[in-house]
C-alpha cells in the first residue's frame, strides 16, 4: 500500500489492514480457507482465541495455530486475539506455536500490564490490547506507546455474526487523537458499509468475518475495505 497521498499526509503506519477472521471460515477446511484468504489479498489472518472463562464461547487454541503455521510458512501473519484468563501464562506457549502477534484484553491484566507487555516483546511477538465495549478506552492510554496495537471491540466478545455497535466509534476517535501514529484495530459486525464508519472514526486494521468468508466475492470485499480505509485517512491528512 502506498503511505503517501501527497505532501500533507502524516508519515506513519496508518496503511489499510484488512484481517478476515478465521472464527467464520469452515473448520472442515481450515487450512486452505486460510490459504484462501491470503491468496485473495488479506494482509493478516484474524484468530479468535476463547477459553469459555473471559468470553462464553470455547474455540481454537495453540495446536491449530502451530498447524496453521506449518501449512502456510514462516510469512503469513496470525493476529491472535487471546479472549482468555490469565493470559500471561500462555505466552511462550503461543510464540512456540509461531503466532506472529497476541492481543490480549487489559481487562484480564491488572497492574501487570506493563510487565506483560515486555514479556510478549521479549519472546519476539508483536503486542496490541483490546477493550471490551463496557471499558473506557481511556484505561489503555497509558500503555499506547509501548504497544503495537489497540483493538476496540465493535461487538461483545465472544460470537461472529453480531450488529456493528456505532457507539464505539467515539473511542476510535478519542484514541486517535490520542495516539495519532498507533494502529487501531476494530472487531465485530464490519463489513462493506460499516467499515467506511470505522475508517472516518479512525480505524485502519479492519477485522472482518461473516462478511468475507460469506460474501459471493470475497476478493471485493477486501478490496472495497481497503479502499474504504484509505479514503478516509486520505481525506483526513489533506
């Protein structure tokens, strides 16, 4: 992707990134699903990670991803979303299984966040923080310049296929402005209009599920999310 659109345009990492979630992809298939996704030109792959404790819902864990791994080698990107207890003691399981990133929600760290940050660096994976829609965004702004990455749910974790929450766009915006070279991640009910939403809000890595995996042209989706991102943060650094 082109980061420059003219002399005005910030210089930073604010580039589209669209990550079809695997949580929507058919578990019979997994591996060439994911294939799939990556041929038809998602930047990363979105892993949805729930232990039936944090989040009502009970999905993939470590072996699926050291699978995934194996079948499409060293450069696919898996952005994992650790929606679990606890999660500091599944870090260098995680790393050993070759996540290329873990997510992990600041509700579960308490004051070690900090401390957690480093231990996921440490074992040589990127770090991003997710909050839950009932949590101020604002309880993540002391750890912004120590992380990858903050995720802003669009949706109760814990099940694809729900309705994009609007509300959340005002943490978007807030974060933004806030954190203007940060990448902001949204997850829960994106698709082909509620994207433009999210990208004007702020947002430029896009999780997507139901409306990849079930779109007749997943291919344009992606692509029409890409576009969506890059407009609008075209039109913001005029």
């Amino acid at each position: 992707i082109n980061a420059e659109y003219g002399a005005k345009r910030v210089k930073m990492s604010q580039k589209a990134i669209i990550c079809p979630s695997l949580l929507s992809a058919d578990f019979a298939k997994f591996g060439a699903e994911a294939e799939r996704m990556l041929q038809l030109g998602a930047d990363w792959l979105h892993v949805d990670v729930m232990d039936f404790h944090f989040v009502s819902n009970l999905t993939i864990g470590p072996p699926v991803i050291k699978a995934l791994r194996k079948h499409l080698g060293p450069d696919a990107y898996l952005d994992c979303h650790l929606m679990i207890s606890e999660p500091q003691k599944w870090l260098k399981t995680f790393s050993e299984a070759g996540a290329s990133s873990v997510t992990l929600h600041i509700e579960t760290l308490g004051e070690d966040a900090s401390h957690v940050i480093k231990s996921v660096k440490d074992l040589g994976m990127k770090i991003g923080l997710a909050v839950k829609p009932k949590t101020p965004v604002e309880t993540v702004f002391p750890y912004v310049g120590l992380v990858d990455l903050v995720l802003v749910m669009t949706v109760e974790p814990g099940f694809g296929g729900q309705e994009f929450m609007e509300e959340m766009m005002d943490k978007v915006s807030k974060l933004r402005k806030h954190a203007p070279k940060l990448n902001i991640q949204v997850d829960g009910g994106l698709n082909e209009e509620t994207v433009k939403t999210a990208a004007k809000s702020g947002a430029n890595v896009i999780v997507a599920g139901s409306s990849i995996f079930h779109s007749k042209d997943p291919k344009q989706t992606i692509d029409h999310m890409r576009l969506s991102v890059d407009q609008a943060f075209q039109v913001e650094n005029k």
